[in-house]
C-alpha cells in the first residue's frame, strides 16, 4: 500500500509537466528551467537546474546544484554542487560533488561527495559517500563505503561486499538487535542500536496520514461552505455571482484588501504605541483569508457545476455538493507544485474580495456593476 501512494504523489508532483506535450525551457543567465512530459538535459554549461516531468534525464554536467521532480528521474552526468530530487524511480549513476537528498520509492544513489540523506521504499546504495549518511527504507541494498557515521533505519538490509562504515553505525530498529550487522563493517565498539521512535533522520513521509489529512481539510471546507449557504444563502449566492461573473474585479479587490489589512498592522508596529493592534490586524488577515477560500471554494464548486451543465443549487443538499465538489477540486488542485499555491492564493484572494464587495461595497467597484 505505501508504494502505491509513494508512486501516486510522484504522479502528483509530475502534474504540470504532464498538462503539456512539448517541453518548456527557460534560462536565466547560467541557470536552466525544463518542465514537460519528458524532459532532459543535454547542454553543458548549466550552473543550477530546475527540471519537473513524468520523465526527467539529465545528461550534461551541471557545475552548480540539481532540483528534479518527477515519476522517473535519473542523472547520468557529473553534479558540481548538491542534488534534491523526488519520484517513483531516482537513479543517481553520475558523481555528485555535494550532498544529495533524495525521497522516491525505488533509489538508487552513486558516488555522493557529501553527504547522503535518503528515504524511499527500495534502496540501493553503491557508494562512496564521502560524508554522513541517513538512510530509511524498507528493503536497501548496501553496497557503499561511507567515510563518516551511518544513521540506519530499515525493515531489511542485503549488505554488499564493499559496504564499508568510518564513523559510527547508528541502526534504529523495533526491537534492538534485530537488524544483523555482518562482522568487518564496523568495529563492534562504534555499533549503536537504538529504539525506532528515536529516529529523527530523512524517513518516507506517513502517506497515509497526509491523506487522511488532506480528506479532513476538504471536509471542513465543504462543511463551512455548506453551513454559511444554509445560513445566509442569498448573501452567499451573490458573493459567488460576484466571484463567477467578475473574477478579475474580485481578486483585485481582494489584494487591495490583504493589503491594506496587513499594511495598517505594519504602520500601527512603527507607531510603537500600535504594537499592541498589529496581531490584531495579522489575525484580521488570517481569518478573512480563510473565509475568503471558503467562499471562493463554494463558488469554483458552483462555477464546476454550471460548466458540466447543471442548474445553480437551490436545495441545501444541491450547495453542500457543490461546496464538497470546490473543495475537493481546489485541494487537487493545490497539491500541484509552483502552480498549485498561485492558484490557492487566487482563490483566497478572490474570495476576500467578493466578501469585501457585500461588506462594504466600495463606491469605486460598485459603479461598474
């Protein structure tokens, strides 16, 4: 099951890149941009790189550091400073000068010179490290000669013929003494075994966990937007009209509000004597961005609805779909990297301003109506 939603967040992570056939490419000075659905690198040259794509290849030398995402990542090349990537499958065969930091479910990491921070599902290491290495996985195949301590945390460990440890082995286990240590690895005198829970290294992040909490979020969003329909229906039948047929004057509306909440706070701190309103004012902010989503929730969920060709919702159980289906959808939708924040901080944004409209209703913004 953990290697099921390992790869769908990697999925995840590859969304943008997925939503268009042709790569896009962007340089700026030495620095390389590439995201598509299969992308590589083939230019020498690069200082840092930035590449996101169901498939990411790197096959040039990148003098500075490398940040990939994708479902299937692998660097051939030479890396000149610290590598961080994510996905199903990352196969690190080309040398890193710096540290490399790598999350997935199958890994496979080369020579690192730096240090080595990993977590995935399959591991396979084949060394040298040059520095420290904290590892986690659930089956890892340790072939590699790490010249400083080794924090380890892992279900099953195959050790290679050239597994070599200079520092300390620090293995953390469910019960100590479980996980065998072949002799010649290290000297029984720098071998600590230590309880899991104390593990505070890299780990596979609890996928379950994330999930169960990106459910609850959407049903409270859904909830909040289904009780305020049941309460104030007309005020929030026109917020959403307002939202949907003027979205551009909504979220213009909404950023001159975010601002000048948040700007009267910065202004009230330099008085010294307003130090005591500017948390007010940060919490005035806080609240009315999260009402705003919801508002704005319940009205791309409507927005949703009308565009598959359904009436506006009438019943209370027609507008908690509706808030459920936004909320869903905009959650999906946020969990999509660089994209998905811009499209959430609209959302917010929009929906402070249709609030703002019925609030106050400016005499500036009124007039166009």
């Amino acid at each position: 099951m953990q290697r099921i939603l390992l790869a769908l967040v990697a999925c995840l992570i590859a969304l943008p890149a997925l939503a268009q056939e042709d790569a896009a490419a962007v340089d700026i000075g030495d620095d390389a941009f590439r995201a598509g659905r299969s992308v590589s690198h083939e230019s020498a040259g690069t200082d840092d790189l930035f590449m996101a794509g169901e498939t990411v290849a790197v096959t040039a030398d990148v003098t500075g550091s490398a940040h990939l995402a994708g479902r299937v990542v692998t660097i051939e090349s030479a890396v000149g400073g610290d590598v961080y990537a994510a996905g199903d499958q990352v196969t690190l065969s080309g040398p890193v000068a710096g540290d490399v930091t790598v999350f997935g479910r199958a890994l496979s990491v080369a020579e690192v010179g730096g240090d080595l921070r990993a977590a995935g599902s399959e591991l396979h290491l084949t060394g040298p490290v040059a520095g420290y290495a904290m590892v986690a996985g659930e089956d890892i195949r340790f072939d590699a000669d790490v010249a400083g301590d080794v924090s380890l945390a892992a279900e099953h460990v195959d050790w290679g013929e050239a597994a070599r440890i200079g520092g300390r082995l620090i293995v953390y286990e469910d019960e100590p003494g479980d996980l065998a240590v072949p002799e010649g690895l290290a000297p029984e005198s720098r071998i600590e075994r230590r309880e899991i829970e104390e593990w505070e290294g890299p780990q596979p992040p609890d996928w379950h966990r994330a999930i169960v909490g990106f459910l609850i979020g959407v049903v409270v969003i859904a909830a909040l937007g289904a009780l305020i329909a049941a309460l104030v229906p007309e005020r929030l039948a026109e917020m959403r009209r307002q939202i949907l047929a003027r979205p551009f004057h909504t979220l213009w509306l909404g950023f001159l509000t975010q601002s000048a909440v948040i700007g009267a706070g910065v202004l009230f701190a330099l008085t010294l004597i307003g130090l005591l309103i500017t948390p007010a004012m940060l919490l005035l902010a806080l609240v009315g961005g999260f009402a705003g989503y919801v508002v704005a929730a319940y009205a791309f969920g409507v927005g949703l609805f009308l565009a598959f060709g359904r009436a506006e919702p009438q019943s209370i159980g027609e507008r908690a779909l509706a808030a459920g289906a936004g909320a869903l959808a905009a959650g999906v939708v946020g969990l999509i990297p660089f994209f998905g924040w811009l499209f959430v901080l609209v959302l917010v944004l929009a929906g402070v301003g249709a609030i703002t409209l019925r609030v106050i209703r400016p005499s500036f913004f009124v007039g166009d109506e």
